[in-house]
C-alpha cells in the first residue's frame, strides 16, 4: 500500500444534532470529551456517558462501494462521520490503539449505520454500508487533527 495514501481527506463537525456537518481543515481533539466544536463534545464537568462519541471515521472507499454497488452518492459529512480517511482499513483497527496525526486514538467499535442515517439520507443506505460505516474511536492523548494528517496502527 502507498503510505502516502493513508490520510486524512475531510473533517466534519456540526454543533447541531441532525445538522450537516461542515467541512473544516484543523480541528482540536481533546482526550476523552472528542472534537472541540462537534456536538458530540462533552464540556467542562459534564458527565461522560461512554468513550465511543469522541471521534467516528469513515473510508472513502467504504462510499465509493455504496455509489458503484447500490448508486447511492453519499458525501463524508452526510454518513455524519467526523474523519474521512482514504487507504486505510478502518474494520482492521477495531480494538488497537491508532495515530491520527499526532493525536493518540483507541478504536472501541464499527460505526454500523442505523435507520436514523438512512431516514436523514436515503432508502438503501443501512443495507449498503453494513459492516463498512465507519469506527468510533476514543481520543487517548489529545492534539490536533488536520487534513493530510497520516493515520497509522501502534
């Protein structure tokens, strides 16, 4: 695989649930509370539900599939995922602890799409990004994140 391929193409954040995301090129991830901005954010002294919400990834090529398999074109920030990366094996990182840049990340979970992804986008979406919708990550050693940022196994 070329190691230069390995990156970071998008970042999304939205401060509104159900909001589209917009598309950044920097932002802050803070260990265990997520990306400075994202609804998902946990601030100052609230309480933490569970470490999964800090940052969700998604492949491009996971959306390439859906577009070429099911003829659903569905951008990075409308599968609401936080990373689109490109040349990595998101599925592989389930459990293992992963770079981002420099920020330190620890994959908890697939991001499996839910009827309320495919209610806010379109009939087909669930069934075409089954096993493929992503990963929910904690952020262990915080830092920032930034397009081109290299994303690599520990």
């Amino acid at each position: 695989m070329d190691e230069s391929a390995v990156r970071i193409v998008e970042i999304n954040i939205s401060p509104v649930h159900e909001e589209l995301p917009k598309s950044i090129d920097r932002v802050p991830a803070v260990a265990g509370r997520g990306l400075r901005g994202d609804r998902n954010f946990i601030a100052d002294g609230e309480p933490r539900p569970g470490r999964d919400e800090d940052l969700t990834l998604i492949a491009m090529e996971a959306l390439d599939a859906l577009a070429a398999e099911h003829g659903i074109v569905l951008s990075a920030a409308e599968a609401r995922r936080n990373v689109a990366t490109r040349g990595v094996d998101l599925n592989a990182l389930v459990g293992r602890r992963f770079r981002v840049g420099a920020v330190e990340c620890q994959a908890i979970e697939l991001c499996e799409p839910c009827a309320h992804l495919q209610g806010l986008t379109q009939p087909g979406v669930l069934r075409g990004l089954v096993h493929r919708g992503g990963l929910r990550a904690a952020i262990v050693d915080g830092g920032d994140i930034a397009v081109g940022d290299e994303v690599r196994p520990l």
